[in-house]
C-alpha cells in the first residue's frame, strides 16, 4: 500500500464541511480485499483493539486496505481525545487507486494520525510490534502542543456559538474574528483595542499602585529597591510582614509573601531578581487571594485562589501525598486541564523548611501543608468561584482599577479576608492588576460555577447583531466566471463598498490589483478576507483551489454557477465525468448561509439541479423567461432573472423590476449572448447581497469590457478599419458561445488566432477546431506556453484534426509563437475583416495587441 498527495482541506470542500486529510493511495490486487491477507485483520485489531467497524466496499464484501487505513486514522485520533467523527474511502476510476479523506481537528494531528495508521497497517501485515500507547500519547502530546489553550479556546467556542468565523493567524493564540473591516483580533485574553500603553502600566507595578492610589482604590504601600540592604531599609519603612516581588512579573514568579525577618529578604530578593532586574518590596496584606475579571465595564466572574497543598494523613510523606494529588485527572501538565500538577521543586522545599519539614516528612491526620506562598493555578494551586458573592463596592473598585489603566480584560488580583464586603472596611488592598489574564479558573474552576467568560469577550468585540461577516460572492462554472466576478464586484463598488474581488488575473482591493497570476483559489480568498479595508468580497472559486484545499470561507451569502455545460478540465483529479464536475462545482451552492441566495442558470439542467441542495433560497436566471423551470419559479413566489422585449428582467411575485440591454455596453445591445448572460447573473448576484437598482444600473451602465477592466473578456479593438475581438476562451462551450457573438457582428472576412492547452483531453482540444472550421475563413495555430506536459507539435497536431473536412475554413496555418501569430493575424487583415484572437498570456497578449492598434 502506497500512501501519497496527502493534503490539508482547510474549508468545505467536495466531500464534507468538515476540515480534512486527503490523500491518495495505491492498494495492490493483493491488498484490494483485507480477506486476501490470512491473519490480517486478527492482527491488527490485536494492536488497536478500539479499531471501528470495518464496512464492506461497494456492492460485495470486499475491503480494500485503503478503508483500513481511513478507520484506523480516524480512530487513533478518536482515541486520542480530538473530536472528530467523519471519514470516507472512494475508489478512483484507476484499479486499486482509492482517495482516502479522515477529518481532522488541527492539521498536525490529522497528518500524523494518518501515517501512524499505515505504520500500524504495516506492522500488522508484517506481523511486527505496534506500540499503541506510545502512538495516543505522540498525538496527544502534539495536541496538546498545537491547538488553542482553554482562554483562547473559550473564545473561539462563544464566537462559533455566534456564528462569527474565525481564523488563527498564528500557531500560537493571535486570532482573528470575522472578515475584512469587520475583523476583530485577539491574543489569548487580549484585544486589539488594548493600547500598549495600558499593557506597559500593568506591567510596572510600581506606577499601577500610584494610578490606583490616585483613583482612591486601595493598594499596599511599597517602593522599589536596589539590593537586600535596601530592600530590608523598605521592609522597616513599610513595617513587617512584607512581600517581595518582581516590579512587572506575572503567575506569580519570584513572589515571596509574609516576610518577616532579614533572612527571608535576602532570600526573596534573590528569587526575584532571577525574573527580573527590578524587585519591589510592599506590605504584606493577610487574607486570602482573589482573582477578580473584568471585561469592558463590568466584574464577569471572581475566583478565590488557594496556594498548592496536602493535608497529612498521618500515615505517608509529603512526597508521597504530592504524588497521589498528582493522580487527580484534574491535574496536568499543560493548560488543557482544569488544574495544574503541584511541583515539587526547589521552591516548595523552601516552603517546606518554613514550616519545619521537609519532603520525607510524615505530617500529623489533618494538618494542611502548604507547597507555595503564591496561589497561581499554573504552580498547582486550585480556584474557588465567589462571582456570586462579590460586594458591589468590591466589584466597583476592580472596575476603577481596570479603568485607571486602561484595559478592556483586566485581572484584578486583591486580597482581602472576604468579597463579601468592601475593601476599606478589612484592611485588604489591590495588589495587581493583569493584561492577558489567564482565563482558566473561571471557566473550569476547581471548585464552583463555572463563568461564560468567552461569551462576555465576543459581546465586547461584537454586537449583539453582528456576525462580523461581510458579504461574500462565490462565483463559478465552466465559462464567464472571471466576467461575473468582476462585474459584480464593479456594482459592489459603485454601491459604496469596498470590495475585494479575486480571478484568474490575481487579487484586487478597490479595483487595485495587489496580487497577479491566477489568484481563484482560496490562499487568495483569505488573503482579501484579512485584508482590513474590505467590505465586501467576490470570489472566483475554481475547481483547482476546491480540489487542493477547499473553500476560503465556511459559508457565503450568494453562490454563483454560470454554467457547466460539456464540462472542462475533465480527466484532470479524477474529476471525470459532468456528474462529477457538477458535485465539486454545486460546493459553494452547499455552502451558502442560512438566508442567502444561490444564483444558478436555469436554462443548465445540471446547475438548475443544485437549486435542491443549498440551505439558502433560489433566483434561477435564463435568457428564455417562458422556460417551465422559470415559470414554475415565479409562480412560487421566488426570484427570477431573464430578458423580454430588449429588457433584463428581474422579477419576483409581482414585482417587475427592467433594464434596458441597450444600457449595457458589454452586451453590445444584448447581441453577444454570453455576455448577456454573465449580466444576469451578476445582477441576480448584486440583487441578493442587497444592492440597490439605482446602483446597479449606475454599475452595469459604467462597466465596459475593455482590456483594462476585463482583460481576455471579449475585448474588442478597432485595427485598420477591422475588428480584433481578444478572448480567453479555451474549451468547447466557450468557443461556441464565441461564434454565436461574432456571427452577429458584420465582417467581410472572418480569422481565428488559437492555440489549446495540453491538460485538456484530446477531444476537447478538437472539438474547439471543429466548432471554428464551420464559422471562420482562416484559422491560425500556435504553439507556446500552454502544453502542460505535451509534447513539442501534439496541441497544434490535434487542432489541425479537428479543421479536417472544415465547411468554411479555406486556409491554416501553424506558427511557433503566440505573439508571431498575432502579428501574422494582423498583417492579413483588411479593412471590413473580423479576427478573434484566443490568447494564453493574456497581459502579454493585450498588451502587444494595444501596441500594433497604437502603432496603426
């Protein structure tokens, strides 16, 4: 069994909406039924015991190794703890060549658990050892490494819960909520609203007490010191007990509490200054530790914090009974637990000799033993929720705090005897004030209710209505995707939003191109997602991006299929038949939102059969209004967009809304049909996002084909008194839409300039010859950039197959060169002559054909 092309499908994608592995692999006749290999499956189940029922493949009882290697995948992970419940082995149309697709909920983990599955395969084939618990605790470990830490997590989940997207922009916890200029940003418990500032205060110490202090919020008293000598000079000044600890530490490390003699302050001041070069010295305020949460102008959620401790049973070791706590499935190592594992180090062997003892100690039935000063849950202390009994003065004074600083999430850490009543009145005070606070003891705390912490951070960053989504158009089909895309977003545009729109000739904000090159797939979809000047998106969704990786985003508002036609690209991914190109193409229809809008050509019957399978409502378009499909449509109630009388029609119940076609300059008057149809759909787009008729008639009036503003897109010039029509047209539908234009513009002599791209199968690259061999006098081939794995003459070879026998062609001729055939073309030209030009390089091509019209 040979596993290759494994890849990460990163959005909704052909097979699910779920994020997944896929990969190809080649299974042996031997391995194409687990029945051909004696022993095999008691093997393996003998190393995965867990392992899911295997199901029969097809309509017999075989089991090809390839759905093996899919259970297995899928199970290892399961039984690693990481949610995930889908998986899928299809067989190609080559023998014994399966697609493999196993969900994953982070992509190190998928991959990983679909090689440690062939290893598991393997060693049952071969009869050789399989360590499974060392396999679950490889992708635990790496879990544990690579996903969202319970903060972060939090918040994704009560963002998800809201149905805003996100997206993580690192591999640690920076992540961004929403889309273009809605987005917001966070960092663990940090927004992008916090001012560095406010962040640089909390971290002083020093300068925070003076801030509280001025805003009448009651602090400990304290200074900063030099050395031990000053150090106990401050603890005298203050008065004893004192705390030591460094000026902008956090999780309490190099914190020494309840100082009391000059030893001790040596000793603290030198565990402080191993975090940092500034110590201070403060009052020591007895009572107990209190975290409390503010988010925005409000106390969220309060927790009472306990350092690290045991209680002795009189029978075992403080070691020993450090162990057993140890063994609470509470208590981990990282931040996936509600507790932390309490360490037995340096530090609580100091705390120990404080109170007389030391690890081998065996303390009395009873007596608490306290393994810290400090009570941060990351060194093992534990967390008691008191939200609910929290005095309101209390909960004013953490939100002065906040405020004086100038944090939207801030940790207020105050000890006091009790939250039951206010600061003043039990000589407690403020100690510090936290940016980024941890999150985890008021969403799991150790003992108590736990808080909605995630929701109340997305209620500050979002409305109570906003999704923090901006309209986004998938477009696709077989032909005028790259028109519709743009036109659409031109109406976007002249709407008042800025609009980010990618095609097959790259990336544009505002009508800038930021990127070049073929740009329909969904690296640059997420690239005008992030960008923060965006208010709208259209997107040119090809089969190739959807194939690679999936959709760029989990829904849209309105999904566009143009066409499918004959197809394209067919043989290409095992994408082999119209039925198969129509599941992948109806993806974006699959994956509109609940009340948006699937924009499908109703004169196609392969894409009118994807109205059935979107979760959003329906406008059919088709130049024919009087179809059955369209009739049916309307009396419905749905909305319909078809042409009557000159007029683009736009009709839903009884409303009517008309454009005239002759105010449409790329519909030439409604001559070119094609065009007329990647206008209907444009508007069917426009007209679902919201746009107003006014500005998508401004839109439509003002979007004219040229080079400049739909480069390749039947762009017409003026040469010597002929006419040059430059198109990117490439397969079959394409060129016969072609034709049925140019054959209603007049010409004394009709010439064709093609050359076919090497990844089509033969019968397309023919069939193209063969629809031009019956409506032009000359036809010019080529050869250049575009034989994509051909060889040298084959391309040009079967264009020439196709003009065999051709009604109307009189004279052929091939040419090394796409620009040498342009200027060939040219130089054949008379006045009253028509030439369609089919270009490859389509910036190189415009660009040399505006040079010969300027020359001219």
């Amino acid at each position: 069994m040979e596993v290759s092309r494994v890849r990460a499908l990163r959005g909704p994608n052909l097979w699910s909406h779920h994020t997944s592995v896929e990969a190809i692999v080649a299974c042996t006749p031997e391995e194409e039924s687990i029945g051909s290999l004696p022993g095999f499956e008691t093997r393996l189940r003998a190393r995965f015991p867990q392992l899911g029922q295997l199901q029969p493949f097809g309509h017999d009882d075989t089991i090809p190794l390839a759905h093996v290697l899919e259970i297995a995948a899928l199970e290892l992970q399961a039984q690693a703890g990481c949610p995930v419940t889908f998986s899928r082995t299809t067989a190609t149309v080559e023998t014994g060549i399966y697609q493999v697709v196993v969900e994953y909920s982070e992509e190190d983990v998928g991959r990983l658990a679909l090689e440690l599955a062939r290893q598991l395969i393997e060693a049952a084939r071969s009869d050789a050892p399989f360590d499974l618990q060392a396999a679950l605790a490889q992708l635990r470990d790496l879990d544990e490494d690579v996903r969202l830490g319970p903060s972060t997590g939090s918040i994704v989940q009560a963002a998800v819960a809201r149905n805003i997207p996100y997206r993580r922009l690192t591999e640690g916890s920076l992540v961004m909520f929403g889309w273009g200029s809605k987005q917001r940003r966070i960092q663990a418990a940090e927004i992008d609203a916090t001012g560095a500032i406010a962040e640089t205060i909390a971290q002083d110490k020093e300068l925070t007490k003076k801030l509280l202090d001025a805003a009448g919020v009651p602090v400990p008293l304290g200074r900063t010191v030099t050395d031990p000598i000053d150090a106990w000079a401050a603890a005298q000044e203050i008065g004893l007990p004192v705390v030591i600890k460094p000026k902008d530490g956090n999780q309490g490390k190099g914190v020494t509490v309840n100082i009391t003699t000059r030893e001790q302050i040596v000793a603290g001041f030198n565990a402080a200054s191993e975090f940092r070069d500034d110590v201070m010295v403060e009052r020591y305020l007895p009572g107990h530790d209190y975290r409390l949460l503010v988010i925005g102008d409000k106390l969220v959620a309060a927790a009472r914090r306990d350092p690290p401790s045991v209680v002795g049973d009189g029978v075992h070791t403080v070691r020993q009974l450090v162990d057993t706590v140890n063994l609470d499935p509470r208590r981990g190592s990282g931040h996936s637990t509600s507790l932390t594992r309490i360490r037995f180090d340096d530090i609580a062997l100091a705390s120990l000799a404080k109170q007389g003892m030391n690890a081998d100690s065996v303390p009395p039935k009873g007596q608490r033993v306290i393994l810290r000063n400090n009570a941060n849950l990351s060194t093992g202390g534990s967390a008691t929720d008191v939200t609910d009994d929290v005095h309101p003065e209390v909960a004013a004074r953490a939100i002065a705090a906040a405020h004086m600083v100038g944090l939207d999430i801030c940790g207020v850490d105050l000890v006091c005897d009790s939250v039951l009543k206010p600061i003043e009145d039990q000589r407690g005070g403020i100690v510090e004030v936290n940016a980024a606070p941890g999150l985890r003891m008021h969403l799991a705390p150790s003992f108590g209710k736990p808080r909605a912490i995630g929701e109340a951070i997305v209620d500050m960053l979002f409305e109570e209505d906003d999704d923090g989504r901006i309209p986004v158009v998938a477009v696709t089909g077989t032909n005028g995707k790259t028109t519709t895309v743009r036109l659409i977003a031109h109406m976007l545009g002249t709407s008042g939003l800025r609009t980010g729109m990618t095609n097959t000739d790259g990336v544009y904000i505002e009508g800038r191109r930021i990127d070049s090159g073929d740009c329909s797939g969904p690296r640059s979809a997420r690239n005008v997602l992030l960008h923060p000047d965006v208010d709208a998106a259209v997107f040119e969704t090809a089969r190739g991006g959807l194939l690679r990786e999936g959709l760029a985003f989990d829904r849209c508002q309105v999904a566009v299929v143009t066409n499918v036609g004959a197809g394209d690209h067919l043989g290409l991914n095992y994408i082999t038949t119209l039925e198969d190109l129509a599941i992948l193409k109806r993806v974006i229809v699959q994956n509109v939102a609940e009340g948006g809008m699937a924009v499908l050509n109703a004169a196609d019957p392969i894409v009118a059969d994807m109205a059935s399978f979107t979760r959003g409502d329906v406008t059919f378009f088709a130049q024919d209004g009087t179809l059955p499909l369209m009739a049916m449509h309307r009396a419905q109630g749905r909305r319909a967009v078809f042409v009557e009388d000159g007029f683009l029609v736009c009709a839903q119940g009884k409303f009517e809304h008309r454009i005239p076609l002759a105010e449409v300059p790329i519909t030439r008057g409604g001559v070119v049909g094609f065009q007329v149809e990647n206008v209907m759909a444009s508007v069917a787009a426009a007209w679902g996002v919201g746009i107003s008729w006014d500005k998508i008639a401004l839109g439509l009036k003002t979007f004219v084909g040229e080079s400049d503003n739909a480069p390749g897109r039947f762009n017409v010039f003026d040469y010597r008194g002929a006419t040059l029509i430059a198109d990117y047209g490439h397969n079959p539908d394409a060129i016969s839409a072609l034709v049925s234009a140019v054959e209603n513009m007049p010409a004394r002599r009709r010439s064709v300039v093609i050359s076919g791209a090497g990844d089509r199968r033969d019968q397309d690259i023919t069939q193209q010859t063969q629809i031009l061999g019956a409506a032009f006098d000359e036809v010019l081939l080529y050869e250049d950039q575009c034989q994509r794995g051909r060889a040298d003459g084959e391309v040009v070879a079967l264009l020439r197959q196709g003009l065999q026998g051709a009604v109307r062609t009189g004279h052929v001729e091939e040419i090394q060169g796409e620009f040498v055939a342009i200027d060939r073309a040219l130089a054949r030209l008379s006045e009253g002559d028509l030439c369609l030009i089919l270009i490859d390089q389509v910036d190189e091509a415009l660009a040399h054909i505006a040079k010969r019209v300027a020359e001219a």
